[in-house]
C-alpha cells in the first residue's frame, strides 16, 4: 500500500536488510537471450540476498524459448517457468509475472537482453524505506533511427496526457514493493501496461525513485511493437486507457472509496477495542 502510514512504519529501517527479490522476465521468441538473462540474474540476485527467485513467463513463444527454459530448470532451483500456450501479449505476460511472484520486491525486465540485469544492484540501492518504486532510464536508446524518433514521440504524448513526470515511461527496467499491488489492480494485455502501471503508481500516491541503465542494441529477434497496425493499436489503446484513467478517473475515485471503507473499518475496530476495554 502507497500512503504516508505505511512509511512511517518503515523510518529508521535500513533499505537492504532482510531482501526478499522476485526477478522475473517476459519472453516471447527470446532463445537467443533468455539463457544468458538468467545466468546473470542468478548471479546479481546470489549477491544481494539469499532470499530469491527467478521467473520467466514463456508468452506462447514458437521458437525454442520453452526447450531452453526446460533445461534451465533443471539446472537452476530457483527458476519457475511460468508457459501460457498462446500469446498473451506484454501485458499479460506482465500480469502473470506479478501474479505469480513470491517475495516483497519484485523486479523486472525484458528477456531479449538490451538491458543487463546486474544493473538491479543499482535499483536496490536507490530503493529507500520511504521509496515504493525505483524506475530506470535510459541514458541513451540504442536502436534503429526509426525507434528512436518513435520512441520519443510515444514519451512526450504519454507525459502530456497521463500527466506523468518519470523520464522515462517506457523503460521496463524496474524495482518495485509487492504491496503496491494491494493498491494498484493491472488489466491491460497490450504494451501499454507502462503507462496504466506508472498512471495508477502516481495517482495512489506511491514514491518514484529513478535511475539510469545502461541500454543496448537488440542482439537477437525482432521487436514486435515497430509495425504499422501495432502502433495503430497502441494509439487506440492509450485513448481508451486515458479516457478511463484521466477523464472519468476510475481508478481514483474506486482507491478513494476503498481507502474510505478501509478507514472506516479500522475506526470500528478500535471503536469496539475501547469499549471492551472499559467494560
């Protein structure tokens, strides 16, 4: 949960003690990449914490991500192989991996490896006790011309109309506590999962921390957000997503009432606490 309470709790806790770390990826068509993500991560997690586990969530892959997964579990214990049998898009690759993590932080990041996961050293060194995400950002994007100026035009839209001030929205290089999600509910399928992510982030009052990562060029496969129809599906999807969020407000005004009805609910307690005491 986002609010000043729950960090009030945590004042005075030092931010590494006790982590508890779920990594996990999304793959789909990632053969090439998803071994060596593992490996690393295994290593990176193995230095920061002895309480770990690494997911990949097979998207429907057609090519041999599933086989190579399969070996990897059997070489890593704390691997977990999470397969849908068709694809569900990033976002509900997204959704599964939050669905199915374990621990109170939860990281993640791309299978395809055009970011490095020992840089999740970073993002826990930058999570402090009043700190419910740590963003990455790229310092510089390598990828063909045509993402980039895609890119930066998909960032300065998103910013203006789900009036975010992250650098940078599309960045899937991140940290967050679990207990967020006892706030933030996801439903989006499509990529534009970020922006629903970072909007309701913003909008129940979590803390933002940012840091900058390293960014690659895509070493195997292909993107599937850069066509044509893809980006015309995203258009329609980001104007649904800000007419749900920003005009109408929906997920403002359903946090309000359960914060209300949660408040309300801790009053009466207390209520009867006090009364049984006095009798």
């Amino acid at each position: 949960m986002c609010n000043t309470a729950a960090r009030r709790k945590l004042v005075g806790e030092s931010a590494n003690v006790g982590l508890s770390i779920s990594a996990f990826f999304p793959a789909y068509n990632d053969a090439g990449t998803i071994a060596s993500m593992v490996v690393v991560a295994d290593r990176t997690l193995r230095a920061l914490t002895d309480d770990y586990e690494i997911i990949v969530v097979n998207d429907g892959s057609p090519d041999h991500t599933g086989e190579i997964l399969e070996d990897l579990a059997a070489r890593y214990p704390r691997l977990r192989v999470v397969t849908h049998p068709r694809n569900r898009g990033y976002g509900g690759a997204l959704r599964s991996g939050f669905a199915h993590a374990t621990k109170d932080l939860v990281f993640y990041t791309d299978g395809d490896a055009q970011y490095d996961p020992r840089e999740l050293a970073l993002l826990v060194a930058a999570l402090q006790p009043d700190v419910d995400l740590v963003n990455g950002y790229k310092i510089e994007r390598h990828d063909p011309l045509n993402r980039i100026i895609i890119g930066r035009l998909y960032h300065k839209v998103v910013r203006v109309m789900f009036r975010l001030r992250v650098r940078d929205v599309d960045c899937d290089f991140r940290l967050l506590r679990r207990r967020i999600f006892d706030d933030v509910d996801l439903r989006e399928d499509s990529g534009v999962i970020c922006v629903e992510l970072m909007t309701k982030v913003h909008q129940a009052g979590c803390r933002i921390a940012e840091v900058p990562v390293h960014h690659f060029h895509r070493a195997y496969g292909k993107s599937q957000f850069f066509n044509f129809a893809r980006v015309a599906r995203v258009g329609r999807d980001l104007i649904r997503l800000w007419y749900r969020l920003i005009l109408r407000g929906e997920f403002r005004r359903k946090l309000a009432a359960r914060r209300r009805s949660a408040a309300a609910s801790g009053a009466a307690v207390a209520t009867g606490a006090a009364l049984l005491t006095e009798s």
